[in-house]
C-alpha cells in the first residue's frame, strides 16, 4: 500500500504572516495537494518568551483567508512538553545526553584563546562537559547537550537536487536540545513533531538546511522515520538579509490579496500568467493546483 503524503507549514507565532512565510505555506500546501496528501499546521511555539500574544490566531485567520485548508487540528508544540521530555529520557537512557554547564561567556572567552574552533554554524562544541553526571547539578543550572559521532549524515535535497552532507563532530560538535532555562530545543521539538504526526515531507526555507542533519541524527538515535526533505529560497530584503519579522516583513493580513499570491507564484517559479493577479483568488488556487510544480 503507497505512503501517504503528509506534509506540514509550521510558522512560529512571533508575529503575524507574512510574505516570506505565506511563499512557504503555498510551496507546501500545494506539494501536498498535488500528491493528493494531506496538510497540517503546526504552531512552532516551544519558545515562549519570543511569542506574541494573538500572533498564532493572527497567523490562522491568515490562512482561512487566503483559502488554505487543513487536515487535522492544529498542534501546538508549547502543549507537547511531555513528549519531549520522553524522547530527553529516551536518550538519556542510551547514555546519549549530558547536562552541560558552560556559559555562552565562557565559550566565547575559549574561542577567543583558541581552544575552541569556530565554524559557518557558531562554536564547535569538544564536549567539554561530557563527563557530567546529571545526579551532580539541579536542572536550573545545566543544559542538555546530545553527543555526536564522527560521521556524516546527508540527504539529497527534492528542490536544490544535490546533496547536503554535515559531520556533525567537525561542523558543529554536541548541541542543544534542552536549554538551561528549561526550554527544549528546536531541533528536538521538530523531531518528535513530525514522528508524531507522521510527517513524509518538508517543504521549507533553505535557512533551515543546515538543521536538517541535525534532526537526521535525532531520528536515528530515537528510531524515526526520515521524512524527504525540500529547500525553498528565502525571499531577501534589500541588504540581503532574509525577509522575516525581525527585519520589518510587512504582515499580510486576514483580507486575501490576489495579486500577493500571484506574486509568490512566480517567486515560486510558477509562471503564472498576465492578468491573473487581477482574477478571483479560487482561480489563483484553481490555476495552481493545476500547473504546480515544484521542481
């Protein structure tokens, strides 16, 4: 019996959509759409101190009217504490996790004295603390680090087509899954999320490439599926920076805008034709439901 295509949008509710984030929810709507699957939306809300009050209905009412339909209720990651402290306690019992108690002040300091390296993704943890014992410390005053081997791990892209391969233990060392101030980690949240809801493709921006050898090894260690992954390019501001809500992306608003979905079609690569900006938004879905392509 075939798979069935379940793909997912995730925004994060620190503020309202926008154009960069709705170019994401059409690429992976219609993906799912065109493989007669499923789609979910899932509220990236594990971080709540970056949250804003009202942003996640905003991101919603959003979505209900620029005509997007979801499968299932949508999941909130700050109502999923426990799960992920099941999957903190499955690693731990593989004796892959440590509490670790360095100080980003301390990190900085080794970097500076050079006993510690710098890569593209920050700080490449040696693991300084790896022989930490969690009965030692009180939780308020450790993260929780995974160890990493000294391996690749690669995928091959569904969009950029090439392959993306990381070793984790030269680019980036053991990282983060529960912070000190108790937070779990993005990395570790999106794992247990989409294993749950039975995710089999991401479509999503390419700043999130460098993640996903991350939450390949997660799926590994914690017996996952591995979902396809897709890339899409970030629409960027004037200066080169990504468009986004920290650098002013204006918010799209509960009124649908023909022209704007028209717009991130054709970023999208879809060209669609003259004049469609100006047709109704059911012949802007009708007309990319039925020429979508992602490739």
């Amino acid at each position: 019996m075939a798979q069935i295509y379940r793909g997912r949008f995730a925004p994060s509710p620190t503020g309202p959509l926008h154009k960069g984030s709705l170019v994401a929810a059409i690429a992976s709507y219609l993906e799912a759409r065109k493989h007669n699957g499923q789609w979910l939306v899932r509220m990236e809300d594990v971080d709540e101190r970056r949250n804003v009050d009202g942003a996640a209905d905003c991101i919603l009412r959003s979505l209900e009217a620029y005509g997007f339909e979801w499968d299932e209720d949508i999941l909130y990651q700050s109502h999923r504490k426990q799960a992920y402290s099941q999957a903190l306690d499955t690693l731990r019992h593989q004796g892959l996790i440590y509490p670790c108690t360095c100080s980003r002040k301390s990190l900085r300091a080794k970097a500076a004295q050079g006993e510690i390296l710098t890569g593209q993704l920050g700080y490449i943890y040696p693991g300084l603390c790896s022989d930490n014992h969690f009965s030692d410390f009180k939780p308020a005053d450790y993260a929780v680090r995974i160890k990493v081997p000294e391996e690749n791990f690669g995928f091959t892209d569904e969009l950029l087509k090439h392959h993306s391969t990381q070793n984790l233990k030269h680019d980036l060392g053991d990282f983060i899954i529960r912070r000190r101030d108790g937070l779990f980690a993005y990395q570790l949240a999106v794992v247990v999320d989409d294993a749950y809801q039975n995710i089999t493709h991401v479509v999503r921006g390419v700043d999130l490439l460098d993640s996903t050898p991350r939450q390949l090894y997660l799926q590994q260690c914690l017996n996952y599926p591995r979902p396809a992954y897709a890339h899409l390019p970030l629409i960027l501001c004037e200066n080169g920076d990504k468009l986004s809500k920290q650098t002013g992306a204006q918010d799209i608003g509960d009124k649908a805008d023909s022209a704007l979905m028209v717009a991130c079609l054709d970023f999208l690569g879809q060209k669609p034709p003259s004049g469609l900006e100006k047709d109704t938004l059911a012949n802007v879905w009708q007309w990319a439901g039925e020429n979508w392509n992602l490739i």
